[in-house]
C-alpha cells in the first residue's frame, strides 16, 4: 500500500534551504510531499500514464520527514503539504493523527489542498483537521457556475465548493479558493458569477484568500489535447 516509503527524506542539505521563504501568518514553512497521483479527472489537468493512481506515503515515513526537518531546520513552523487532495487517502484518519502529535510536539501548522465534494464535506471531519493542526485549508473551486464545472469534469458542485468555505471558517481554518477564467463553456455571465460568489464567499463566511487566474492548456492535458 505504501509503496513510497521507498522515497528517502530528501537532501535539503544539498540546497540553501534556510534561505527558502514561505511564511504565513509570521511562520516561516516548509514544504512536503505525502502521496502521488489524482483519481478525479478534469479535463484541464495532467492525465499521464499512471497519475490517475493514489500512492502513498506511510503516516510514519511522513513522521520521520518531519522529525528531521524539526531537527536540521529549527526555525520551521510550519508545513505545506504539496498533495493533489490531501483528503482523498483511505488512511486519512490515521494520518492526521500522525500530524496532530507532530503539531502538539513541535508547535506546528499544517496547510494543504482539500478536495470538495458531498462525501468529504461533513463538520466532523474539518473538526479533525483543526485538531491535527491544520489552519489553512485550500480548494480548487475552479468556477462557480454548475455548467463550467460539469463540462471539466471537476466532480465537485457550486454547493460543495460554498459548504468548503463555510466549514472552514466554523472550525477556525483559514479557506483559499482557487478560480479560472476561460474554462469550457466561460461566457460574460459565467465569469460574473464566479465574481459574485467570491466576493459573497468573503462577505458571508469570511474567505481568507483566492486566487482568479487565466485557463492555460497544457501539454498532457485533455483541454490541450482535444480544445
């Protein structure tokens, strides 16, 4: 199951490390790499041989990473994990009891992306992300008119991707969206709507970030592929 525990920890040592600048909030961050792969399929994402398939990193050898980064880099306070969806693991609970240890032990924070859709959208579960030390929390919303996102094949709806925000901000996590312009099917009013709902987003349940930014097919990407 864990076939990438076969990664070492990487040789951060080889590089100017204590030079890397990511802070949020005053902490300064670093970055790791728990699992590989998407099973979801939006047509303007990477689909090459073998991505389509999850493979992970065990809860311990995830440990061990952060043991050694505490230990060689003691000013991290904080860690990004650079995942797809971070929630769509099957040992996702024992990950993030992994991670809370971690984060009572060393006074750290997690960030990482989240996958919306109706079977990971209960409060209990962003209840345990907070307590794992999770305080960022962020979600390729993508668009926010339901035909855009149909034709993508995004898997996630306009509902799912609001009740992400709300339960973020119920539990204390600060939510990031990230949103497109010029997806399939993007008219005048489309692009409006994902205008509307951002800034509702921000009204309404108190939207910490979000990116806007402009569709960009890709090579291996079947937006590309197919236009």
């Amino acid at each position: 199951v864990y076939s990438n525990d076969r990664w070492p920890v990487p040789a951060r040592d080889l590089i100017d490390f204590d030079d890397y600048r990511y802070e949020l909030d005053g902490r300064r961050f670093a970055s790791i790499v728990t699992q590989a792969g998407c099973v979801y399929r939006c047509s303007f994402c990477a689909h090459s041989e073998g991505y389509t398939k999850l493979v992970l990193r065990s809860p311990e050898h995830v440990r061990a990473e952060i043991e050694a980064l505490r230990i060689n880099y003691p000013w991290v306070g904080g860690i990004m994990l650079y995942d797809d969806e971070v929630n769509i693991r099957p040992d996702l609970i024992k990950l993030l009891d992994v991670l809370g240890e971690e984060s009572r032990r060393h006074d750290l924070v997690f960030r990482g992306f989240f996958k919306s859709g109706k079977k990971y959208m209960t409060r209990d579960l962003f209840a345990k992300f907070y307590d794992a030390g999770f305080r960022y929390l962020c979600t390729g919303a993508e668009s926010a008119h339901p035909d855009v996102l149909r034709l993508v094949g995004k898997g996630a709806t306009l509902e799912d991707n609001t009740d992400f925000v709300r339960l973020c901000s119920e539990v204390g996590i600060k939510a990031k969206v990230f949103t497109q312009i010029g997806l399939p099917g993007e008219t005048a009013e489309t692009a409006e709507a994902n205008r509307q709902w951002i800034m509702r987003m921000v009204r309404d349940h108190g939207l910490s970030d979000f990116d806007v930014t402009i569709t960009t097919p890709t090579s291996g990407t079947p937006l590309y592929e197919t236009p």
